[in-house]
C-alpha cells in the first residue's frame, strides 16, 4: 500500500473529510481525539513528493512525525463502533410482492427484527531492516462469511444500544482473521523472498571473511593445538555473525485490531393475516432491503420453496402442484389433506367426504357408499344385501325370515309384514 493511499484510509476511517488531487491530500474535520494526539488543529495538507511541497503543506515519508502519530494513535485506540442503517419502506408492496391465488391478506401487523454484519479494522506493520511499512485493512463479515463491503451508498447513523441485542463477535472475528492472513501472504512472501536474497549475501560475505581469516591463521600458527583453539574461536564468531545477520533480515509482523464495527438495520417482518372464505392463518413475512430479498416462503407439503400461495380450506399453505379440489365438495385442499383414495374408483377425496365402511372397513366416497336408514351406518356396495322384497340394498345384520314366504327380508320390510299381520288378525276378530 503506497503511502497515500495509506493516510487516505487511516483519515476515512477516522470519519474524517478527505479530498485527494492528484498526489495531495486534503484532510478536514478531524476528530478531536486526533488533533490533540497529532499537536496540530486541521485541515492539513499532505504531500508525498517532494516537488509537491512548498510552505503551506507537509511533505510526508517514511519515518515522517504523521507516519509515528498515525502508529502511536492507532495502537492506543482500540473501539468498537455501533452504527445502524436507515431504510425506508413502504409494507402496502407485500400486495405486489406475493402472489396470492384463492386469498386475501386482511392485516399486516409489524414486529420489530434486526440484522447484524461486521467491520474489522485492523493495522497491520511490516518492520524489516530499517524499513517500515504499514497497512490498513477493512474486513466486512455477513452470515458468516467475508463479504466485500462498503457504507458510501446508504443512510447510516449512530446506533442505540438499546434497540438491539448485540450479537457475539467471536466467530465473525475469527473469519476476519483468517482473511487478514490471506491478505498478508502475499506481501509476507515478496519481503520474505527480499529478505532471504539479502540474507544469502550476507552469509557469503561472512562465510569469505572468516575463509580468509582461518587461511591467515594457519600460517601464523603452524602448532596443532594453538591452531585448533583458534579454529574453534573462528568457528563461534562465524556462527554469532551469521546469527545477527539471520536476526537482522527477519520480517516483525505487527497486527492489530484497530476497530470492531457492528451495524445493524431492520428487517421490515410482519404477522400476515390471511383468509378466504373457508379458513383464517397467520404467517410471517419478512423483506431485508440490503439483500432486497423477501423471506422464503415454503409448501407445507412437499416443503419445497413457492414464488405464490394457495390457501388450503385446512388452512395450509400450498404450491400449485400440491393443490387440487375435492370431486364431491368442490373446496381446496393441499397434498397434505387430499391424501385420501377411494377403495372403490381410485378418486382423490378430502377427509370430510371420506366414509369407512362399517362391515369391511375400506374407504370410500359419496359415490360408493350407502346409508342404512335403519341404523344411520355406512357400507360398502359389496357388504350391503339385496332384499328380495323391495329390491334395496340394506346392512345384512337386520335381515329376518319372512314368516309368509320364508324369503329373506330388511328389516323394514319384515316390520312391515309384521304390522300387516295384526292388521289381519284385527279384521278377522
């Protein structure tokens, strides 16, 4: 990162006012809390070349005063920022946004919802030799996951603690990280790659200094033993000299966390009141206008997404393809409640035009099944029995002998024949 762009960020995250021309800044409305650790009141102008400068502005580079101050501030100002988007919104456009088929909403009724996304700033300083670099890092994380963010386009303003429950920022944090370090490879590896080049010299020249040292020494010290303890104190001032050279061209890697941001803005829910002329149901819905998307809305029975809604005569919520009416009391049912066959001709029917047949047990439609008068019970064609008298299908348990003609009769029938019989008998006394 150039050092432009560097103080540009560093004043931008201070809320400052910033204007960049060509290679000068122009800085204004600084917080106070950095004009007294800087000693001087803004607006400044800054330049980073030196044919730029002149008395009315301030040449800025490596090792400057603003560069310290900038440094110094930032690790004695850690914070954490509670900001909230502003959005407006108008809840009569639920009309529009759902497709209703065979309902109507009566009500929206508002609830109050809130979602969370993160801004880690963090300041990171690479120190190596005498050089010194710095960056700063703006990480955004939504739903768990690192976004590309940016504020410019929308209504922001001071949080209120009060109107949210803040969220743990552990996890979002670790994601912040973990990108930081992602962000920082590749400027790790170009100064490592320098480093180690610079290192490789260094060690050659130590290694040729003391190759030339030892070959000395041999010839001032044709004595075994004098020549070993020197060899051997040659030996241990290599390795010491090659160790600060080692400790010398290391990259100090300084991380941190200059600002945790949490901003919040609402998601517009509502209780939606829904009915037709069979049932009432609530259900919520909800818009979030960052994503500017509305909330999933699902078929209680194939449970897969739906763009409209079908209201069940049950009161569930349905697709199309789920939805079908039933044959005999023409309502709308979803896949949930028609989930009835009858036995008989293999049509789909609702489980109030659903009959069990009391003798055999099978399922049945209007169409299929018979009333016993008698004793109010439902059968089936198969389990009914024709009576030889009047020619109707009754329930078999009340069939008697016809004491005339020994047939076998409904019980209507033979209650008949019996009140014939005392008339007879009337007559005849």
């Amino acid at each position: 990162m150039e050092l432009i762009d560097f103080v540009e960020k560093f004043f931008i995250n201070l809320k400052a006012q910033v204007l960049k021309q060509g290679g000068i800044l122009k800085v204004s409305n600084v917080p106070f809390s950095f004009e007294k650790f800087y000693g001087k009141k803004s607006p400044y102008e800054f330049v980073f070349r030196a044919e730029d400068k002149n008395p009315e502005n301030e040449l800025i580079k490596n090792g400057s005063f603003l560069l310290k101050t900038i440094s110094n501030f930032l690790d004695n100002s850690r914070k954490t920022t509670l900001l909230k988007i502003n959005f407006d919104f108008n809840p009569d456009s639920f009309h529009e946004k759902i497709k209703l088929n065979n309902c109507i909403i009566e009500k929206l009724s508002p609830k109050k919802k809130y979602n969370f996304f993160f801004r880690f700033t963090f300041h990171t300083s690479f120190r190596y030799l005498n050089e010194k670099e710095k960056m700063i890092n703006e990480i955004y994380v939504f739903d768990n996951k690192v976004i590309n963010g940016d504020l410019s386009n929308y209504k922001v303003i001071e949080g209120n603690s009060k109107e949210v429950i803040l969220p743990n920022i552990k996890t979002p944090y670790e994601l912040a990280k973990e990108k930081l370090k992602e962000l920082n490879k590749l400027k790790i590896s170009l100064i490592s790659e320098e480093l180690e080049k610079k290192l490789s010299k260094e060690i050659e020249r130590i290694e040729s200094h003391f190759g030339k040292e030892n070959q000395e020494l041999i010839k001032k010290n044709p004595e075994e033993n004098i020549l070993r303890e020197k060899s051997e104190a040659f030996k241990k001032d290599k390795a010491r000299e090659i160790e600060i050279e080692k400790q010398r061209h290391s990259l100090n890697l300084g991380i941190k966390l200059f600002n945790t941001t949490l901003i919040y803005y609402p998601i517009f829910t509502y209780d939606c009141f829904l009915s037709n002329k069979e049932n009432k149901r609530i259900i919520e819905i909800s818009f979030d206008p960052l994503l500017k998307e509305m909330n999933k809305l699902f078929c209680e029975s194939c449970k897969e997404k739906t763009d409209e809604i079908y209201f069940c005569s049950s009161g569930h919520i349905s697709c199309k393809k789920c939805f079908s009416e039933c044959s005999f009391c023409k309502k709308n049912y979803c896949k949930k409640c028609m989930n009835i066959i009858c036995e008989e001709c293999g049509e789909k029917i609702c489980k109030n035009c659903s009959i069990r047949c009391f003798n055999c047990g099978r399922i049945l439609c209007k169409k299929h099944s018979i009333k016993d008068n008698l004793s109010g019970r439902y059968f089936c064609n198969r389990c009914l029995k024709i009576c030889e008298r009047c020619g109707k299908k009754k329930e078999p348990l009340n069939f008697k002998i016809s004491k005339r003609t020994g047939a076998d009769i409904c019980e209507d029938c033979f209650r008949k024949e019996m009140q014939d019989n005392v008339k007879e008998r009337l007559r005849e006394d």
